[in-house]
C-alpha cells in the first residue's frame, strides 16, 4: 500500500495487518552470526565497496568477501567487539581497498585488501594500528584522497592515512560530549560532526586538512544528536538530515549560503518514525545516506530481539511518499 506524508512535522505509524503479499524481495550473499555491538553504538558493522563486502563477526574478527566470486578471508587484529567499518577504494577499479575497522575497545585498523587468483582467499594486511586511542566511527573523506575523519570521545580529527599513528596529534574539532557521527559531502570539501551535546558543527577543509567552522547548531534544544549526514539536492545547495531520539526522529535542513560563507541551517521538515507496536518494539537506529545522496535509510531493531525493520526514504524533494509492507517502509521524501 502507499501513503503520502507531508507537512512541515510528521510522523508515521507502521500498519499492523498488511498481510504476507507485500514483502521486499533480495538476494542473500551471505548468512552470518555476528556480534552484537554495545548497546549506544551507532557505527556500522557492515561495509561494501565495489568489489568486497565486510562483516564483523564475533571475537572482533571481520570477514571480507568478494562480490563477483564469493572469495573470502579473515581479518584478526581487534580484541573487542568491531564498532565500526568503512571502506574507501584504493584503485581506479575497485579491485583493491582500504577498510578503516575501530572496535569497543577504542582500537583502530586500516587494512588494505585485494582481489587474488581464483580460488585464492582474499589478499590483506594491515597497514596501521593504534591502539586504543578511542575511536569509535571512521568516514573516509571522498574524491579518491586517503583523507579519514575519526571520530575519538569528545572531538573528532581528520588525518592522512600514512599519518595515522599520529592520529592524536591532529587538529581537534571538539564538542562537549562523547561524538555520535562523523560525515562528509559528496565532493570532501565539508564535514558533519554530531555528539551528545546536542550540537552538529560543520567544518570545511582545504587540501592541507585545516579545518573551518561553518555553522553550528541545535536540532532538538540542546537533547543529544545521533547522526549528521549531508543530502544532494542535485542544484548545489547544501541540505543535512540529522537525527535525534534515538534516531526515532529526523529533522531535514537547508543550509542558506553566501558565497563560501554559511547561515544558520533552517528546519524544513521533522519526521518521526513511530514503529510498529506489535507483533513487536522496534527503535530505530542507524542512519546511512547512500553515496548517490539519494536514499536515506534507518535501521530499527525490534526491543525484543525477535525482529527487525528498515526505513528507506528515497529523496527528491517536494512531499514524502511513504510505501508500506509489513516489516519495511520504503518512502519518498521531497524537499522543496
């Protein structure tokens, strides 16, 4: 079924009876047990590039897999839980492949992986590791620099990746509190940083990695933001969504601009995902824009562990189409 959501605040209720004719089809690449990450993570444990999928499974080990041929090998150098992982392509066609991995215990590793000879494991070493430094979300910076935003308690820092071991000593863009999510637009020249003390800041960043503040702001009066994330609207304007609650709320922004200066962002519309209450709880939880900019997407686990949800929200920016089963919404979302 299908429903139009509109207006400046929101909110959608999940159905209770759509029946078993409507389900989202996909193809499985893999079955795994993985690790259950700590209750407050908001990384990710799953990460894919063009040629390769990871996973992190238990023991703090991950899993990297071919997507054309299904070769696989194990990557063993955390003692924690992964937290975790982003990919950043390390050739022109994808066949190798720098994965950033950071686990519960602060750890960060940045292996590099390739594709081997058929019937050959996966290729890999780690090319750098700093040990509990307290990094608990990574993002590669894009456009094909080996640039990285870390994310470590209360500041985030953005380092060369042949320069990680001093990962520490770079510039700090610091919060109040403990950051929750770090990203950048689509062309690296800014970055998002999102923590608990209730603000999102904006940096921009030159080809040295000196960092400029552009804008920060407050959501949600001051209560603690889980994820930033830039949207594309595909005529240069910068918009963000960010999300609070839980990430049971999302809040759509345009961010006016004066020549290279900005303004204070302006709210265009607030949705809140109210889950479905039964057949079970779920709470909304991580928030992944596509790298087209196109899809926004949560996560919800269901409380019970008995289930999960997805909401996907394909931007384009007038109203918000919302297209219903019974685990999945898949929604459109325009902004003017």
């Amino acid at each position: 079924m299908s429903a139009a959501i509109e207006g400046a605040s929101a909110k959608y209720e999940a159905p209770t009876n759509l029946g078993d004719g409507a389900q989202l089809k996909c193809t499985p690449i893999t079955l795994y047990q993985s690790e259950p990450a700590p209750r407050d993570s908001l990384g990710n444990q799953i990460a894919v590039s063009a040629r390769f999928v990871s996973y992190a499974i238990k023991g703090g080990k991950i899993r990297v897999l071919t997507r054309s041929s299904a070769t696989r090998t194990l990557l063993r150098g955390h003692g924690a839980t992964i937290v975790d992982l982003a990919f950043a392509e390390a050739s022109a066609d994808g066949s190798e492949a720098t994965l950033a991995s950071a686990c519960a215990d602060g750890t960060l590793v940045v292996w590099l992986v390739a594709e081997a000879g058929e019937d050959e494991e996966v290729r890999h070493e780690a090319v750098a590791t700093v040990e509990k430094v307290g990094a608990t979300r990574v993002a590669w910076r894009p456009g094909g620099g080996a640039a990285r935003a870390v994310a470590l308690d209360a500041a985030a820092r953005v380092v060369d990746v042949e320069d990680v071991a001093n990962l520490a000593a770079a510039p700090a863009l610091e919060h109040e509190a403990s950051v929750n999510d770090v990203r950048w637009n689509r062309d690296g020249s800014a970055l998002a940083t999102a923590a608990d003390d209730g603000l999102v800041r904006c940096w921009r960043f030159d080809d040295a990695l000196a960092p400029q503040l552009l804008v920060a702001f407050e959501p949600l009066g001051g209560s603690a933001v889980c994820s930033a994330a830039f949207l594309d609207g595909g005529d240069g304007r910068a918009r963000l969504v960010t999300g609070t609650s839980g990430n049971e709320a999302l809040q759509f922004w345009a961010v006016p601009a004066d020549g290279g200066d900005w303004d204070e962002p302006e709210l265009r519309q607030t949705l809140a995902l109210a889950p479905s209450k039964t057949p079970q709880q779920c709470a909304p939880r991580r928030l992944v824009v596509d790298d087209t900019a196109q899809f926004v997407v949560v996560a919800a686990e269901a409380a019970d562990g008995a289930g999960a949800a997805l909401y996907v929200a394909p931007v384009s920016y007038t109203h918000l189409r919302a297209h219903e089963t019974l685990r999945y919404l898949v929604c459109r979302l325009l902004l003017e």
